[in-house]
C-alpha cells in the first residue's frame, strides 16, 4: 500500500483553512481599528466639550473677580490684601471639577517702565528703587543699567554691550526681561514676583512685599519694611499718611508722598478650572477706567 502524507483532498482542506484564518484576521483587525477609531473620536468630542465648558467656566470666573475688584474699588478708599486666592466652590451647579481664583494687585509691585519719563529721560528716582530692590534681592544692581538701556531711546550704553540689541523702548511684558542683555533664567525668576509693567506707577504699601517696600527709600531696611507689613495686618492704610503712624517713619513718611498709593489701579486675574484631567487656564490683568475694570491683557490656555 503507497503511503501518501498529503492528498489532493486534504491539500484543499489546509488552504481553505488557512484562507479562512487569514479573512477571520483580517476582520478582527478591521473590528479593532474601527472599535479603535470610534473610542478616539468619541475621547476627543468628549475633551473637546469638557475643554469647552471649562473656557466657558473660566470667563465666567475672571467676569465674577471683575465685578469683586470694581464693588471694592468704589466702596472702599484702600485695596487690601495684596493677593487674594479662594476657591470658587461649585461655581455652576453640577460641576464636577475644581476653580480657583487668583487676584492680584499690580500696584504692589515695581513698575518698570517708570524707569523712564516719556521724553526719553531717566527716572532717577525709579532708576535708584530698582537698584535698591535688586540688592534686596540679593541680585546683581547692573541690571539696572541694562534694563534702563534696554528701555532709553538712545544708543549710548550704559555698560558693556547693554545697548547691541536694545528695543528702545517700553516693555510689553515682563518675559521682556529675559532679552535683556545681563538678565539670567535665575535673576529672571527671583525678580518677577516683584515687577510689572501694568498700574501708575506707586507702590500700594498695603499689598506691597519687604523687598519692594525696601525699595522706596534707602532710609527703609528690612526691619523697618517688616514694621509696614505688621501695621497693615492689623489695620489696613486709608490714607498714605497713616504710613507715618508706624513706628520709624514718623520723617521718612513725608519722602514717600507722591510715590505710594493705599489703593490699586491694575490687578492681575488668574482663573484655573481643572475637570476630568483638563485644566483651563486663563490670565489677564484687569485696569480701572472709571468705576469699571478694563481687560488689559488676556491669555488662555
């Protein structure tokens, strides 16, 4: 008897299963990119719209810190504290997430665009509170003269190649300071919780930090600008003069008329909504005209 290992019969039968392995494969993975497909798609409209809702969150919060700033702003003569931050507890009904509010006044800070008249001339009396603040904060006083050549209309430098790529001219934003020639990642960070370029230019000596407060004068050492904060904790200045109730500055007081302020004109607002693993953010600064805030900067993201 021939003994055969395969027949034509059973060659049939091992394609036809080997096709049907290959179509049933096929069509798995067919199932599987679609199911796939389907799940991404239905992911991304469900991101979409909560990335929407949180937006929309968002702005509503920054509208409801408006409204908080300009009640405050018409009711009473003084802005404190300098930073308020408070949780917006379910801000619409059924949300399921967290926001906050973050509410800063500008005022607190230094300007430094003051370093500058607009003629073009150099503010000596900012010009001496940013060295000053600089050295508080134990940063390289220099800068001063780099930040002041990056501003000037002129091209005289101050120090060594301050002026080669010089705006001359005001600062749109305080990331500026990271094109100013001196001005390191380092100094950068350390300096920006204490400067803008948003509000009047005086320093709200009810919000204002030691380093700022420091700044003022160079009378001011840090015990005497812990005094202010200690003061102010207690009772918030109504009036510019009151700083001549605290103890020290009963004649260093008088210096500061015309440079500091009880109240903010710019506060800066931070709204975070977070919901499902997306976050939305938003920041603006917030500036009075009149009885009204008015958006002076705005970001999302």
């Amino acid at each position: 008897m021939r003994n055969r290992l395969f027949s034509p019969l059973s060659d049939m039968h091992g394609m036809a299963l080997v096709l049907t392995l290959l179509v049933v494969a096929v069509l798995t993975a067919m199932v599987v990119e679609f199911s796939y497909g389907v799940y991404i798609s239905t992911s991304s409209l469900h991101n979409w719209q909560t990335a929407q809702r949180l937006s929309l969150l968002g702005k509503s919060v920054i509208n409801l810190a408006a409204e908080m700033i300009s009640d405050t702003n018409n009711r009473l003569s003084y802005t404190y504290p300098g930073v308020l931050e408070f949780p917006a507890t379910e801000p619409v009904r059924g949300f399921n997430g967290s926001a906050v509010i973050r509410i800063e006044d500008e005022n607190a800070k230094f300007n430094l665009n003051t370093l500058m008249y607009s003629n073009g001339l150099l503010n000596e009396n900012a010009y001496q509170s940013l060295v000053r603040l600089l050295e508080a904060l134990e940063i390289d006083p220099a800068i001063a003269d780099g930040l002041a050549d990056w501003i000037d209309p002129d091209t005289e430098p101050r120090r060594r190649d301050s002026e080669g790529k010089a705006k001359n001219g005001f600062l749109d934003s305080v990331d500026e300071l990271l094109l100013v020639p001196g001005i390191d990642r380092k100094s950068y960070e350390a300096l920006l919780p204490y400067v803008t370029i948003y509000g009047n230019g005086l320093i709200n000596i009810n919000g204002a930090a030691v380093p700022v407060l420091m700044s003022l004068s160079e009378s001011i050492d840090r015990e005497m600008a812990g005094r202010i904060v200690q003061y102010r904790g207690h009772t918030p200045f109504e009036k510019t003069e009151n700083i001549m109730k605290v103890a020290g500055f009963e004649t260093v007081g008088t210096s500061l008329m015309g440079r500091i302020t009880v109240k903010g004109s710019a506060f800066s607002v931070l709204s975070t909504a977070a919901s499902g693993g997306i976050r939305n953010i938003i920041q603006c600064v917030l500036e009075m005209s009149g009885n009204r805030p008015v958006v002076k900067y705005w970001k999302e993201r």
